[in-house]
C-alpha cells in the first residue's frame, strides 16, 4: 500500500509540473517557428551578433516581449540559434526572460505585499547573473555549446519532412497571400516537429523532479532555514528540485517568508527559473553537457555570493 501511495504522489506531482508547463512550451514552440519561418537570419544577426557585446542588452530587453517561463523560453533559444544569434545574447535571454516576463514581475509584487525590495532585488540580481553568463559565453560558437544532434538539423539531417518540403516547391511561385498561407504552413509543420522533439525532455524533467520531490525528504530543507548561509543552500536545493513555474514560484516562496532569510527567498525566485530539474533536461536537447555544467555553475555561483550579500548587509 505504501509503494502504491509513492507512485500516486509521483503521478500526482508529475502531471502537475507537466500540465503547468506545457501551455508555455506550446507558446515557445509557437514563436520558435514564426521566427524560424519568417525572420531572416540577416535580422537576427543584427540583433544578436556573433562575438558582440552589444548583443547581450538586447536580450535583456526581449525577454519582457515573450511572455513564456523558463519552459518556453529554450524553444525560442533554439529557434534564435537556428538563425545565427550568437551563444552569448542567447544565454542572456534564455536567463532573463523568465523573470523579466511582466506577469513574472507582477506576480512576485502580488506575493510579496509590502517587501518592493523582493521584486526590485530578483529582477536586478537576475539582470546581474543573466548579462555575466551571457559576457562569459560571448566568442563561442554553436559548434563549440550545442549538440551535434541540433547542428545537424540546421542542414536538415533532422526533422526533414517531405510534406513541408513540397508545399514550399508548390508556393513559392504563387501571389503574395499564396506565399504568407505557404509559410503559415510552414511554420505549422517546424513547430509539430519542434514541440514533438522538445516535449520528451520536459516529460524527462518533469519525472525527475517528482521523483526528487518524492523522495527527498523535505524537512531537511526546511530545518536550515535561519542560517546566513545554509537557508541560500537549502532554497537553491529546493529551486531545483521543486521545479515550478516562473509564473507561480513567488507565490510558493511567500510561504517561507517568515521563516527563511531574505537572502535565501531571493536565491529562490533567482536560481529556479534559470536553472531547474526540468530546465536542464529539455536544455539537453540543445545543449552540449560541458556547456549545461558550466551554465549552471556560473548561474549557481553568481545566485549564491549575491544573495548571502543581501543576508550579511
């Protein structure tokens, strides 16, 4: 009777991560292959060059335009790198634009009543880590960050469908709205081969994390709550293993207000939207394992001198 609770609550805890996440994985997808279809590399060059620091700002700044959390928002990186952006701006909105997402930040001023200094510190603090990363990455190339797999499919060893094929042969000769309806087509059939290809890694993540979030005992978190130090480590812990929404997280992290230092409540709200169970499992799909560990490294790193900062001041 007992192994059978444990499987109900991993069922349970399962379907909810995936069930909250999807909506905005079907978002992601569904930006991911507009721009794939309609924008032209030369664009995002522009926008995102390769090497350039100028880069890095403007990824900052499309993250309040795409209102998905970090499950939507590797659909979008994947769609942008297709096009050429370079690694660096890329790493910097794949990191900000779950915070800076304005129901993100309208959410965490609506959990935390009275404490503006939550909203202000999570924002900064993740401009901070997101534009860091983004700097440290600048100068790499697809080749050197993603897996061979994804650079595969920039040449169509991937995901070539005949279907699309032959309806871009059959339009692109037609009228101005023949070529918008071909390209409408288009751009359904890379986001059915982009959500069924991406799906399988946030069921992955999702598993894992109802797994950790069974298993693990959560007590042990809890009782480090007070300590300057061991409250960053224990809510980072729980960022990771909980896995939940940028969309919902301060909701969940107003809980331990009272309970927890500041410091520790901002490592929360900072580090799980960048770096989580089911983040990690669907940035596999894109990324090389090397490059994932020193993301998340830089991101751990960078979440914890920052947030004991604000419990020792």
């Amino acid at each position: 009777m007992e192994k059978r609770a444990i499987l109900y609550n991993i069922a349970i805890i399962f379907f909810g991560i995936f069930i909250e996440a999807f909506p905005f994985l079907m978002i992601g997808v569904i930006i991911s292959s507009l721009i794939t279809v309609f924008v032209k590399a030369e664009t995002i060059g522009r926008f995102f060059p390769e090497g350039a620091l100028r880069g890095i700002p403007a990824a900052l700044v499309i993250g309040f335009a795409v209102p998905v959390c970090e499950c939507g928002n590797i659909p979008v990186a994947r769609g942008l790198l297709a096009k050429g952006a370079g690694p660096g701006p890329v790493i910097t909105f794949l990191l900000a634009a779950p915070v800076f997402n304005p129901i993100v930040i309208i959410a965490t001023v609506a959990a935390f009543p009275g404490r503006p200094e939550i909203t202000w510190l999570r924002v900064g603090f993740t401009a901070i880590i997101a534009v860091v990363a983004g700097a440290l990455f600048l100068g790499k190339t697809n080749e050197d960050v993603c897996r061979e797999e994804f650079i595969r499919s920039l040449d169509g060893g991937v995901g070539h469908d005949p279907a699309k094929t032959a309806i871009e042969t059959n339009g692109a000769e037609g009228s101005g709205g023949e070529k918008v309806t071909v390209r409408l087509l288009e751009a359904v059939f890379v986001a059915r081969d982009e959500l069924f290809y991406v799906t399988r890694f946030l069921a992955a993540g999702a598993l894992i994390a109802a797994l950790f979030r069974t298993v693990l005992p959560q007590r042990w978190i809890l009782d480090l709550g007070q300590g300057p130090v061991w409250s960053i480590v224990a809510m980072i812990i729980m960022a990771f293993v909980v896995s939940m929404c940028s969309n919902v997280d301060a909701f969940f992290a107003a809980v331990f207000a009272e309970t927890f230092t500041t410091g520790s409540l901002l490592a929360f709200l900072v580090f799980g939207p960048m770096i989580d169970v089911k983040a990690v499992s669907m940035l596999y799909s894109t990324l090389k394992v090397s490059a994932i560990v020193r993301l998340t490294l830089i991101v751990l790193v960078l979440t914890f001198l920052l947030s004991l900062a604000v419990n020792i001041l």
